[in-house]
C-alpha cells in the first residue's frame, strides 16, 4: 500500500469509492434528507386530514416490480465510476454534490421566480458567489445563474453582448439618420457605454426613437437595410471571434442569434494548441478593415478536446489596449466550461498558465460547468458576469432603461424558463463541505493534473511509439502512435487503428479526435517529435481525459498504468 496523500484523504471523505466503499454513510444521509422531506410534509397544515398509512397496494407491487426493472437495466449504463473511464469529461460525482442534489430536488423548487423558489433561489445566489469569488470576481458585484450546462450559458453570453451592440448601434443609428453624418459601424458598435452615455446626454433621444433603431427590439432586416443606408461603407453583419478549439456551442449560438455560421471567424491555434495571439490580431484588423463589428470574442480556459488554457493575460491586454488606445470595446468571453475550477488548483501549473487562470476574473463574462470538473450531477453549467450592468442589460422588456439593478427582475432575464435549483444545491453543499479552494476541490484537480503527467511518463517509457501532444496544461493526454520517422498519414491509421482496439478491450474507455487545418501549428510542431513526414491535412490522437478523482490512489496508478501500456503494446505488435 502507497501512503495516503492529503488528496486520498479528500476524495475518501466526499466521493462513494470505487466500489461504494462510504456506502453505509450515503445510505444514513440519504435516509436523513428522506426522513427531513418526510417531517416537514407532515407538519405541514396539520388541521387537513392525511390519507390512510402506507398499506400494501397492488399499485405498489406493480412499481417494486418496473422499479426493479428500471435498476438493472440501468445497470448495463456507461460505468464513469471507476478510473479505467477516461474517455471523456465526466467521471464519479461527489457524495455532497450527490446530497445536495436530491434534497434540493425532493422540493422541486423552481428558479425561475423567487415565488416558486423561496429558498432555492437563495441558494442559487450563495453558490453562484461562490463560484464567483473562485474565478476572481468580485462576488458582491458579480452575477449569474445555473443554466443546463455550458452550451446554453454560451449563448447567454452572446445574448447579453447582442443587446450591449444593439444599445450603442441604435443611438448611432439614430444619431446618423438625424445628423445625416455617416455612421462608422466599427467604431460606433464598439463605442462604449461612457460614450453611449454622454451623447444621449447631449442629444436626448427619446427611449421610443431608440427603440425604433433597434435589431433587437424591432425588424432586424429592415434596420439593417438602414444601417446599410447610413453608414459610410454599408451594413455587413457583425462576427465571433473563437479560437480553433473552441467548442461547436460557438457555431450553434452564432446559427440561433441569426448570424449564420460563417460569422463565427476561427483563430488559428499556435503550436502549443491555444489561441494564437498573432492570428487574434490579423482577425480584429480584418473585422475593421471590413467593417464587421466583434459581437463578442472567446478565449477558452481548459479546451474540450485537449485541455489547453489559452493565454488569457495577453488576450487581455490586447482588449484593454483596443479599450484605452481606440475606444473600441469588445466583449469578452471566457468558456471555461471546463477550465473554470483550475484557478485554485494551486503548484502544479507553470507561471504562463497561472497567469492565464488570474486574469480569468477580468473578462466580462465567462461560462463554467460544474457538471465536469465540479462533479455534480447533470445538468448543471452557470453563466456569471462581472457585474450587474454586464447582466441586466439584456432585459428584454425595457432595453433603453438605464438600470444598474435589476434586483428581482434578474431572475426573468434567463434564456432558460423553468430551472431547477438542484444543481445550485449541489455546488452550495460542495462548497461548504469539500470547499472551493487549494485545501479542498483544488488539491483534488491538482492531483488529477499530476496523474496525467504520470500517465505519460510511464507511457512513454513502456512504449517509445506513443507521442504525446506538449505541452499539456491540464489533465487530458493526447497521443499519437508513430516510429521514428514515419509519414503522419501511416501515423493517422495506426493511431485510429489503435483506438479501435481499445474501444473493443474490456479494460478501458478512451476517445479520439483530430486536429484539422487551424491545427497546421499544432501538427507540424508534433511531427517533427518524431522526425516524420506531415503529410495529410489532419491529424488523428488518441485522448485520454483525466477527471476521476480515484486517480489519487498512488495503487490504481500504478496497476492500470501497467495494464494501459501492456494493451496498446500487445495492439501495436498485433497491427505490424
Ligand atoms: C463541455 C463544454 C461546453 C458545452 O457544455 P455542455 O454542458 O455540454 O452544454 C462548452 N465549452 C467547453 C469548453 C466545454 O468543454
């Protein structure tokens, strides 16, 4: 037996174990939040009269019967519990997120009013501050909401930057068609709310005149046939500016807010697999060379396919400079969907990507899911802005009015209607009991960042064909299987040949994905670690994502690393 590490201890506290190991103590608190549900209904208005006791029914029988059913044929599920499950980001839920979950979802609150949600919305508020204070915000003035998930929080971002650019496109609008000065559609709707402010100031339009300028408020097409008409060079649609890896939510959202997909404008990768800076750069000179505004741009904390955190720090400053230097204010979007709980894994990341995570809290919005790296149950995303302005904008029923609370209001601006408040239970009991900081939930996802390093480490040293994509920021290993010297296309089929093996082997589940033409950097840098020929356009790795928290356990590394590198051998020497 390997000795205990501080993260053993944790995740042997707060997870069920491999093979149920806290059972009992699930089960105890399982039957006490039954047990509270139970009290609590009974005490409700005593003076109504109550059914007859629990008797034996036939309708009871008949669900014991389907009941049973239903559980063993839950029993041939995806098993994410046990570590040989790396294939994506999901593993294990955590025991308080596991509680949490089901004693909010016994009261079936619903978020969407607070009347609905007396207390859930309460606790909606307490964990989206503690989330907050994680990413960096100011949790006193941040904002935010639980959503389904990471896709749909993604595009409460572009929702809410859509009616920032709406507000400062109208007043321009207006402003032009009064003046007959042309409207500048780069600078204008990128103009500011300092700017927006003082020239209603000045000229004092009428809340109803704006609202007669407005895409989002009125007749999209006729307005853009206006703005066309006013501007100097013509009316062409604004764009998304998301690196490569960005997840394929960006090119639904950019579909959904009638842009089309082709306004969602790829940055290139460099040759580390994150955005690159130059290519950022090249991208905003072209959006104000055509004059296409920047409805929003993206920089990915923890990307899907391959963890990468891009370089936050230099994305922002570049933003502040366009801001300081040119008035042009971008809105910018952290998807760390992923990323999000990283900020307080602490010693394991090099100085770049610590500074990446710290400017995290200077974005205007940002996306996190504690359903992945959170380990609560689905669905659970949250969409969280840096303050009240960034997220009260987008009130749909009065967009002119100046407001910098919405105060009850807020909880109608959701994309989403119905919303259950069970995942912020979940994260409000793993943030009082696990904790979001280094000593708790932190030290959990530094060891997971460790047990990928060692995952490769020994990979490499079992099998010398197993080419690693570096760097790795976090816990998700790629590989490819290639000799010295072999052409990437001969690289390619064996690498998928490989998975395919894994995926027919009982013993683990992994995943696959591939790098194409705004992955150049990332693929010629990668085969030049083996001396070997790029010749193909794509480039295919095998993925092995390392979010179980049972990965601590120094025993299960050490055994099933073993066991991983003796499988893809016996497959190599298969396939020669
Ligand atoms: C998972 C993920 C999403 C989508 O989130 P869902 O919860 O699946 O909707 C978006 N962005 C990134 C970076 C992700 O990893």
């Amino acid at each position: 037996m390997a000795p205990f590490s501080p993260a053993d201890r944790l995740v042997a506290d707060h997870f069920p174990g491999v093979r149920g190991e806290n059972a009992a103590g699930i089960h105890a608190a399982l039957a006490g939040v039954l047990d509270h549900w139970f009290e609590w209904r009974r005490a409700l208005f005593p003076q109504d009269a109550a059914d007859d006791a629990d008797a034996p029914r036939e309708g009871h029988q008949v669900l014991n019967e389907q009941l049973d059913r239903l559980c063993r044929a839950l029993s041939a599920e995806t098993p994410i519990c046990t570590p040989r499950y790396i294939a994506h980001m999901k593993s294990d839920i955590s025991t308080p997120a596991l509680l949490g979950w089901i004693a909010a979802m016994l009261h079936n609150p619903n978020n969407t009013s607070r009347d609905a949600s007396r207390v859930g919305s309460v606790l909606e508020a307490e964990a989206i501050g503690m989330l907050a204070a994680m990413l960096g915000y100011d949790p006193q003035t941040a904002q935010g909401h639980f959503t389904s998930g990471g896709t749909v929080a993604n595009m409460e971002a572009v929702w809410r930057a859509r009616y920032r650019m709406d507000h400062w496109l109208s007043l321009a609008l207006w402003l032009a068609e009064q003046t007959g000065r042309p409207l500048d559609v780069f600078a204008d709707a990128h103009m500011g709310w300092s700017r927006y402010r003082s020239l209603r100031e000045v000229h004092q339009p009428t809340e109803e005149a704006l609202r007669l300028c407005s895409a989002a408020a009125g007749d999209p097409v006729a307005i853009w046939r206006r703005l066309d008409r006013a501007s100097a060079d013509g009316w062409r649609g604004p764009v998304l500016l998301a690196p490569a890896t960005a997840h394929y939510s960006w090119r639904k959202a950019a579909s959904v807010f009638g842009l089309g997909e082709n306004a969602l404008w790829s940055v290139a990768l460099d040759a580390d697999g994150r955005m690159d800076m130059g290519a950022f750069d090249s991208l905003i000179a072209r959006a104000r060379d055509e004059g296409r505004p920047v409805l929003l741009t993206v920089g990915v904390a923890g990307a899907t396919e391959t963890g990468q955190i891009d370089s936050l720090h230099a994305w922002r400053q570049r933003l502040d400079r366009l801001d300081r230097e040119d008035g042009v204010h971008v809105w910018s979007h952290v998807d760390a969907a992923y990323g999000g709980f990283f900020p307080i894994a602490k010693g394991v990341f090099d100085t770049r990507t610590t500074a990446a995570l710290d400017a995290l809290g200077q974005a205007d919005s940002v996306t996190i899911d504690p359903h992945k790296l959170g380990y609560t149950p689905y669905a659970c995303g949250a969409f969280l802005a840096r303050d009240a302005a960034s997220c009260a904008v987008s009130s749909f029923d009065a967009p002119y009015l100046a407001r910098p609370e919405l105060g009850e209001a807020k909880w109608a601006s959701t994309l989403e209607g119905s919303r259950s408040a069970a995942g912020a239970a979940a994260v409000w009991l793993t943030g009082r009991t696990l904790g979001f900081d280094a000593a708790g939930l932190g030290e959990v996802l530094a060891e997971t960042i460790r047990a990928r390093r060692q995952f490769q480490a020994r990979m490499v040293d079992l099998v010398p064909e197993a080419r690693f994509l570096e760097p790795a920021d976090t816990n998700i290993a790629c590989f490819s299987i290639a000799a010295t010297g072999e052409r990437l296309s001969s690289a390619n089929r064996r690498t998928r040949a490989l998975f395919e093996v894994i995926s027919r082997a009982p013993g683990f589940s992994v995943s696959k994905t591939e790098f194409g033409p705004a992955g150049a950097a990332v693929i010629d840098s990668h085969v030049k670690r083996w001396r070997g020929v790029a010749d193909a356009p794509t480039m295919a790795v095998v993925r092995c994502v390392f979010t179980n928290p049972y990965w601590s356990d120094a025993d299960t590394r050490s055994a099933l690393f073993e066991e991983f590198a003796a499988l893809v051998k016996d497959s190599l020497l298969a396939d020669a």
